[in-house]
C-alpha cells in the first residue's frame, strides 16, 4: 500500500527556476545555447526567461497565457500559497523541505517570469496554447521540455495528484504525440514516477514506452506527420538530481527522454 503526498483539485499555475530544470532534466543553460527549445506547459517558471538571456532560443507554450502579467501575478501567488499549505498537512512526506523556502523558490521563478512576460508575449517567446493543440510547426524544437503537467496531473487512482483529473492515458499518449511533432530532436519527460510514499514508476509511463517500441517496430508514429513516416523513437530515462520531497519520494528520481533517430532506412 502507497499513502498519497499531495492531493489537489485544481490545476496549479506554479513554476520552477531554470536551476531546477537543470536537475530535473540533467542539462546545463550552457549545453542548451543556439539550440531552438519548447517547454511546454512553461506556467510561470523562469525557465524561458532565464534561458533566453543565456543565449538559447527558447519558447513557452501554456494556456493561461491568455492573461496579461497582472491577472497572473495575482493567481500565481495564490497557488503557491495554496500549494504549500496543503503539502504542509501531509505530515512526514515533506519533513526534509524546507517549505518556507520552497514557496520562495516558486515566488522567485514567478518574479523571473513576470519580468520577461510582456517583451517575450510581443516577441513570441510565450505563446498561448495547450496540448493536445499545439500550433507550432512538425519538428521545429532541438528540445522540448514538459514538467509536472504530465503524470503528476493525473488521478490519484494512478499516482497522481488531480481529483477528477482529465488527463487520462489517451489524453497522455496523445499528449506525447503532440509534443513529438513539433521536436525534431528529443523530448525530456519530469517527473516519471507517482506521487505517492514511497514513489513508483508511473503506470502510464509503461504504457506509453511500450507503444511507442510497438509504433518503432512497424516503423510508423501517429503523429500526423508525413515527416514521420519513418524513424525510431528511442526511450530512455535519465537520472534526475530535483528534490520531490523525502527520501522515499525520490525512488526512481528520473526524466523520460523519447529522442527521434533520423538514420532508419
Ligand atoms: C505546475 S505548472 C508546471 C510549470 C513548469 N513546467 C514547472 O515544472 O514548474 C502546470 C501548467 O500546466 C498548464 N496546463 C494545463 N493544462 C494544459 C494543457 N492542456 N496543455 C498545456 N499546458 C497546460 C497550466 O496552466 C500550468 O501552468
């Protein structure tokens, strides 16, 4: 038997620095420079921000971004408080965080955001959309980035943290299909593992990996793509260094990379 650690009914507008991608995703700002990146649902992190003064063409997609830097401010700060008072009454699973510094972490992505919202709105840099929808070009991302959208989000029944969530297995399998579309590289998955204490893999993680190795075997993806046609999408899970919580939260702390080999003939 697994005790949940986090039960919400309501989607967070809650973000993450660009240090905490670095550790969820095992890649440096400076690895990234020159390279045309999404991440996607970007919420009000700072990775865009962050990422683009390093020199990195980097693009946020999220759907609240149909609100202007005010109305977001305001929702952001409520959900962090929200956030941390409810993980505050999970007695134990998060004694080795410090939750005053975690919603600080959280309010300091907030500020990064809001600071590059307006010029990167105009520049394109932050675009409103969601999955399953994206409206960006077939294979235009080096790399894609989506974090605690996917997995997390789902029902608690599967390890999740969403009450009558509606992202199901179809909607996550789709969901990667999406994201696949426009990367032409790889894709980086965060988290893979359920919110539960002590954590597992996710069960759709499993799932997805076994359709994409059956879709690699026929040799054909179902991203509507004709560009897809062809190739192999390669699974791999790549270890993460982000602090979910306590220790037995951190069991199989890794990203889902999918990367798209473009040699098969
Ligand atoms: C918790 S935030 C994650 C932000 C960031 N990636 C991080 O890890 O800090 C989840 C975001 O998903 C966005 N979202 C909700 N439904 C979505 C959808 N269908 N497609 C894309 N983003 C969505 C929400 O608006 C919210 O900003």
């Amino acid at each position: 038997m697994t005790k949940p650690t986090l039960i919400l009914d309501r989607m967070q507008f809650f973000g993450r620095l660009a240090a905490d991608y670095q550790a969820m995703f095992g890649v440096t700002l400076e690895s990234l420079k020159g390279k045309r990146v999404l991440d996607c649902p970007s919420g009000p992190s700072s990775f865009v921000a962050e990422a683009f003064a390093a020199g990195v063409d980097a693009v946020g997609v999220d759907p609240l971004y149909a609100h202007d830097a005010h109305e977001l401010r305001k929702r952001s700060h409520d959900d962090i408080a929200y956030t941390v008072k409810t993980m505050a009454t999970y007695e134990g699973a998060y004694s080795d965080l410090d939750l005053q510094a975690y919603a600080d972490n959280k309010r300091a992505a907030l500020n990064g955001f809001l600071a590059d919202y307006e010029s990167g709105l105009r520049a394109g840099r932050y675009i409103n959309a969601s999955l399953l929808h994206l409206p960006l070009d077939d294979q235009t991302f080096d790399h894609t980035f989506s974090a605690h959208l996917l997995f997390t989000y789902s029902d608690p029944a599967s390890g999740g943290i969403l009450t009558n969530s509606p992202f199901t297995l179809q909607w996550h399998m789709a969901a990667v299909i999406d994201l696949m579309r426009v990367t032409r590289g790889s894709l980086h998955l965060y988290p893979t593992t359920t919110r539960t204490n002590p954590a597992r893999r996710h069960p759709f993680i499993d799932e997805i990996v076994a359709r994409i190795e059956a879709q690699n075997a026929r040799g054909q993806h179902a991203t509507n793509s004709n560009a897809d046609n062809m190739g192999v999408w390669k699974c791999r899970f790549e270890p993460s260094t982000y602090q979910r919580g306590d220790a037995a939260q951190n069991y199989l702390n890794a990203s889902l990379v999918i990367e798209r080999q473009h040699h098969r003939h």
